[in-house]
C-alpha cells in the first residue's frame, strides 16, 4: 500500500472502530503521559540492500534483552512488568533526553505543572527551528514521546567498525525525518487502536511513550537505528530512512524489539524452536549464508542483506530479528485486511509452509490479543 492509501485507511478504521479514537489515544496506548520505565532490546538497525536493513554480515549476537553494541547507550533500569502502565516522562528524564550533556536550560523550571515543564524545555531544545519546534512540542502533546538526542560515543560496530556517533536534533536539513517519525507514531497508533478495537481487549503491547533520540554517525550512514530501555535512537542520515513508508516500517520493527525485551525475551522461549527447524532445512552455503531460495518460503519480510540472504536469517541477527520481521509482516498483512475491500495479502505468511502459521498465531496471542483478521488459508 502506498503512504497516502495507507493514511487514509488508517484514518478512516480508526473512526469506524471507535469514534472516540479520532480525538484520543487508544486505551492500549497511555495517554501523553507516560515515560520511559526502561527495557532493553534489540541490535542496531543497520544499513540495507534494498528497502531492508543491513549492509552486511551482523555481529556477533547480543546477550539476551541487551545489545552488545548498544548496551547503556540509552540509559536506564531493568523493565516492569508488561502489564504495568508506563509512568510518564517528567521533567528529569525529560532533561536527559533532550539535553543529555551539560545543564538544561533554566527558564522552565519555574512553571507549576510538570507537562507544562516538559513542553518548555522540547521548545527549548528545538529553539533553533521554530517549526521543528512545533513538531516536537505536538508529538509530545499527543504521544507522551520526547524527542531529544543521544549522548556522543564512541560505539564498537562489529562488522561495521568503530563508529562515533554524535547527538544531531533534527533540525533545518533534518527536520524531514522528524516529519517522517511523527507521522510514523501517527500511522502506529491508530492501527493498534483500531485492532485493539477490533481484538475487544487490551493489547499486551506498549507503544507510547517512548524517547527518541536522535544522532548522526560520523562519515557514515549505520546504524539508522537501535532500541533500548523504551527509547528508539535514529540516525538522521540513516540509510533506511528513505522515505515515510520506510521510516515506519522501522518504527515498527524498533517498537516490537522493545516489547520483546519487556516480555522476557519472548522470540528466545517460543519461536527459538521454529527459527532453529527454518535454519536446519537451509544450512549456510557458500560465503556462510544460508540459501536465500531455500529460506523464501519462511522469510517475513522481503528484506534482504548485502551478501543476499534475508534480514530475518542474517547470521548473527538470531531470532530476535526473525521476531521482529514477523512483527512488520502481520502489521502489513493486518493493515490491509482492515482497509477498504479488505483485500488479503497475495498469499498470507500464515498460509506458508509450517511454522508459518505456528509462529504468526504465537506472536498474535502474545502481543495483539489474539486478533487476526486476516482470511483464513
């Protein structure tokens, strides 16, 4: 679906599953005020081929719920529960967020309530670039998000290299992936409103509030984002970052990421066996990746990594990727069936060869209550 159909199914679902959604959030999504409880996830997300992922071979794979690459570099303490409503993001973590280094600016801290603070110091932050100011301020206001940067490092890269990587708010040349993001959380919160409509229960699935941090790599385009502790860390010259489709699509594989982490590492306990039966029937060929021809009839997404095998089965990626490929596919495949005719997907992951429709129902009743609306095969 191209992005305006997309906008347009997502805007007219919403209100027909409930029109008290039009104006406010979802009761699966916290109202603007809920802040990052951290939770740790996934590796960064790199480079790709196509409109995927990767530039190369991954690295070596991260301890369970923590990137060995990424590991602090968001800050924050171990999860809650899942089912635990997420706190807002208040001044002090907003402070971290937006001015990581070095004093926050003053002037708001003299105002009485706490999201009139928050709003203060974003404005403050984003000061240079009035409209970009107004994006952030709006994000905030309807997300609970606070979009600030990410602290200078020096990061090892594995494959990539030592890569340094320096705060960049995405302001003037930038501001464009600040347009694509916000328009992203629009996009994602009003699909898994309307689904949680549809599923009449509460989703076991956090999207808002996050912080997003954004940086630049220098002299180089990876990572183009990574997730931690609920917070999503963006490369403003990300070389995914292509276009709003694009920038969604990775919203959403980040957001899953940081759900896995808050469900205990779900992928790891129950698609390891499914993930591990795919890689046995396609063992790695030559240059160490498995077939890509082999692998097709099971790979989530199209997406596919410099060398030629699926983002979902890079080596090192484990199964944590496959989960979040998984998670891009139903979120596609659920979009569709949810727009006007309700056309199903060509041929629905669920229809494949097992354990396609093992693994799309597992990660179905995990996060997403269950729902499905997609035709049965």
């Amino acid at each position: 679906m191209s992005g305006g159909a997309v906008r347009a199914t997502l805007a007219a679902l919403l209100c027909a599953a409930a029109t008290a959604a039009c104006a406010a959030p979802g009761p699966g999504a916290p109202a603007p005020a809920a802040g990052p409880t951290p939770a740790e996830t996934g590796a960064p997300r790199p480079d790709a081929a196509t409109p995927a992922r990767a530039d190369g071979t991954a690295p070596a794979p991260p301890a369970p719920g923590a990137s060995s690459e990424d590991a602090g570099a968001l800050g924050g303490a171990a999860p809650p529960a899942p089912s635990a409503p997420p706190a807002a993001i208040g001044p002090e973590d907003a402070r971290a967020i937006l001015f990581p280094v070095g004093p926050a600016p003053s002037g708001c801290d003299g105002l009485a309530a706490e999201r009139e603070i928050v709003r203060c110091l974003i404005a403050a932050r984003f000061a240079p670039d009035r409209v970009a100011a107004g994006m952030a301020v709006d994000l905030y206001d309807r997300t609970g998000d606070v979009a600030g940067v990410l602290p200078e490092q020096v990061m090892d890269g594995g494959w990539r290299g030592v890569l340094r990587l320096v705060p960049e708010p995405p302001l003037g040349p930038h501001r464009l992936q600040l347009q694509y993001v916000a328009a992203a959380t629009r996009d994602i919160d009003r699909f898994l409103v309307a689904l949680q409509a549809r599923a009449g229960r509460p989703l076991s699935y956090r999207w808002q509030p996050l912080g997003l941090r954004f940086f630049r790599s220098v002299g180089r385009t990876t990572p183009s984002a990574m997730a931690e502790r609920w917070a999503v860390a963006y490369n403003v010259r990300g070389s995914l970052h292509v276009s709003a489709d694009a920038v969604r699509e990775t919203l959403f594989h980040e957001i899953w990421h940081l759900n896995d982490a808050a469900h205990d590492n779900w992928s790891s306990r129950a698609l390891g066996d499914a993930f591990a039966s795919i890689l046995a029937r396609c063992p790695s060929g030559p240059g160490g990746l498995p077939s890509r021809a082999c692998l097709a009839p099971w790979a989530p997404h199209s997406t596919t990594v410099r060398g030629g095998t699926y983002y979902a089965f890079q080596p090192g990626g484990g199964v944590g990727e496959y989960g979040a490929e998984l998670a891009v596919r139903y979120f596609e495949e659920q979009l569709r069936a949810l727009g006007p005719g309700r056309a199903a997907a060509a041929r629905p992951f669920k229809c494949g060869p097992e354990p396609n429709a093992t693994a799309w129902k597992l990660l179905a009743d995990e996060f997403f209550a269950g729902a499905d609306l997609v035709p049965g095969c």
